[in-house]
C-alpha cells in the first residue's frame, strides 16, 4: 500500500497534521520512536490550550487517540532511511520494514542532552520532567515563582547565563551549576556579575531525592548543592538525519528551513523554489519551541499537503 502521507514523528506536529490529514480521509501513517519529551513528562503543562493542569504524558496519549480514532495508523519504529520524490517516497525502519508513500512530513523534533550524573545521563532520568526539574524557559519560567533555583549548565557557560536571565524573573534567587563549558565570554560575564549569578564549577556524583523530586545534587568533591528546583540548561539538537538524506536546507543551528507553511526546500535552491512533496513542522523547523506552535505548524503543513494531494488527483468522495 502506498499512504497518501506518512509522518514521521508522533509529537504534537505529527499528530496534529495526522488528525488533519486522517479527518480529510487521506491515508496516514505515524511512524515514531517515542523519543520525545512529552511521554515522559509527568509534569502538569500550564500554556497549552485545552489542556491546562494535564500532564505531558496524558496530553500527548490524547492526541494520539485522537489521531488514531480519525483513521491515522499509528507504528512504533525509527526510521533509518527516507528516499524518493513527490508521489513515490520510500521509508525504510530500523527492523528494515518498509514504507511507502506519495508525501512525507518531517516532525522529528530536537533532541537535547540529560546532566550527567558519575558519568552516564541515565540517573537523570527519573528526575527529567517529573518532578522539580524544568527545561523550557519560555513555557515554565513562570512556576519558578519564589523558588531558589540552580540552572544546570549541560552546554556552554554563555547559554547557561543566557537561559538564567529570563527566570530571573520569577525566581526568588538562581545559581549557576556549570559541568560542561565553564568559561563566559567577557559580555556574559558582565551580565553574570551584573545580576549578581553565583556560579559553582563541577560534576555531579549523585542525586539525592525520590519520587522524580530533587532534594540535593552531590558533586564529585562532596559539595551538597540544594534548591527548590533545578533548570536544565542544555544544547539542543535538531532531529535532521533523514532532511540530510533527503538534501534539505538546513539552518546554521541544523533546524529544517521552512516556509510559514512548513514547505521544504533542497540545499542551496531559494525561498518559493519548495520541494515537492517533503514538508516539515515543530522543533525541528526554527521555531519556538512550545507544544501548541509545534501543533499549529503541524497543521499547516498538513492543510498545505491536502490540498496538494487534491490538485495533484482530485477525489469525488461525495457520491
Ligand atoms: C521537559 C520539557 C518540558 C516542556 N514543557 C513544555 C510546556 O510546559 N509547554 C510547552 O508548550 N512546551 C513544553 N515543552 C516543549 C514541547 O514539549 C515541544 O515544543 C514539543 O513537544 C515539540 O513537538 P514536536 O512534535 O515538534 O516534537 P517532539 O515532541 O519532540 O516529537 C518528535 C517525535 O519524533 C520522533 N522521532 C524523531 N526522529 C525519529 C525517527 N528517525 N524515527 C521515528 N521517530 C522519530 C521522536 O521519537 C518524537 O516522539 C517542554 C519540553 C521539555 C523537554
């Protein structure tokens, strides 16, 4: 069978577009490693319309049901390859099941790192998103409101300082707590005194805590750093292997370049000459990140990819 789109990544882009797509009666498939960060979110998001107070983890089941129950068809995988052109795309996953379809949509999001705890990010886990840590200025500065917070630098120490000044805000203090890049350039240092940011230098040995909340982070040297909550100041990477397989236009940061309508383009072609056929939404485009601009791009792209399919052959499903 050859889908009339297949989506690959069932964030709120992918499953935004799908609901679109699969309510127009076009055959979609979502194709997703669960790799994005809201099935792991046990935390209540606070800025997504229709879902204020829910959960990431119950938000994003919503919108797969949702999806599902319009007629997208919804496979767990990660796509290795991606080849092809308008009307004949083929879609290879890692168990080497292969896929075809006449469109594709890349919503494949950004990746971004854990701190690192004695080493591995993996005793970070249980913490990520569950309880007092947070990732996201722009959605959860506000719930920062009087708390003595410590920002995590994962990246460099400039992005450390960049991400701490919009908490500022809100929080009653902020540290910095930098284990990677531990050195400001001479404009971020100024801002970094100006603001009065303590910065503590070093790894973190272990965490104290239960039940995703954080009562201490043991560095290497025993200090015992507490707060009521931990930013993760982290380099964030867009998902692009496939958009390089397909020799899309990338943005310097590795963002998928988009027109408004989430068209694509290949490498070096200008902004309206869009390739046929490939279109991109969320986090992976240069864009905000946020659940319901990430849904809104979703649904552009996939309104634009309706109505090319019904140019390219019209359907009469009326009679
Ligand atoms: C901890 C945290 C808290 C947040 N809190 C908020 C908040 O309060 N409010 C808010 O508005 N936003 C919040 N955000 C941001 C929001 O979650 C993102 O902006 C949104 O999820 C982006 O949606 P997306 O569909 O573009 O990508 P994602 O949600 O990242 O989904 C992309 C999907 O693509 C899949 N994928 C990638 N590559 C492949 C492949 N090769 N094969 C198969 N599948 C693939 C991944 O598995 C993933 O499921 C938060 C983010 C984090 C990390």
């Amino acid at each position: 069978m050859k889908y009339d789109t297949i989506i690959i990544g069932a964030g709120p882009a992918g499953l935004s577009a799908a609901l679109h797509l699969a309510f127009h009666q076009r055959s979609v498939l979502v194709i997703d490693r669960r790799t994005g960060p809201l099935p792991f979110t046990l935390t209540p998001l606070y800025n997504v319309p229709g879902f204020v107070h829910k959960r990431g983890v119950d938000i994003i089941k919503h919108m797969e049901q949702e999806a599902i129950k319009a007629g997208a068809r919804l496979e767990r995988g990660n796509v290795q390859q991606i080849s092809g052109a308008a009307g004949d795309f083929t879609i290879q996953l890692e168990s080497s099941t292969i896929f075809q379809a006449k469109t594709v949509l890349l919503a494949t999001g950004v990746a971004r790192y854990h701190p690192l705890v004695a080493g591995s990010y993996q005793p970070f886990l249980p913490y990520a998103a569950k309880g007092n840590t947070y990732y996201c200025p722009d959605c959860e500065s506000p719930e920062l409101l009087g708390k003595h917070i410590v920002v995590i630098g994962v990246g460099g120490a400039n992005s450390a300082i960049a991400e701490a000044l919009p908490l500022l805000e809100f929080a009653a203090s902020i540290r910095l707590l930098l284990t990677a890049g531990q050195d400001f350039k001479p404009e971020w240092e100024e801002k970094r005194v100006a603001h009065k940011l303590e910065v503590i230098h070093g790894q973190i040995a272990a965490i104290e805590g239960s039940r995703g909340i954080i009562t201490a982070l043991i560095l290497e040297d025993g200090a015992r750093v507490t707060a009521d909550g931990y930013y993760v100041s982290s380099p964030k990477f867009p998902r692009n292997q496939l958009a390089q397989q397909l020799a899309l236009e990338l943005s310097e940061r590795g963002h998928i370049k988009t027109g408004w309508r989430g068209q694509t383009k290949l490498l070096g072609a200008v902004d309206g000459d869009w390739l046929e056929g490939v279109w991109a939404a969320g986090d992976v485009q240069p864009q905000t990140q946020q659940v319901s601009i990430a849904a809104g791009s979703g649904n552009i792209a996939a309104v634009m990819i309706d109505q090319y399919l019904q140019k390219k052959s019209p359907r009469k499903l009326g009679i």
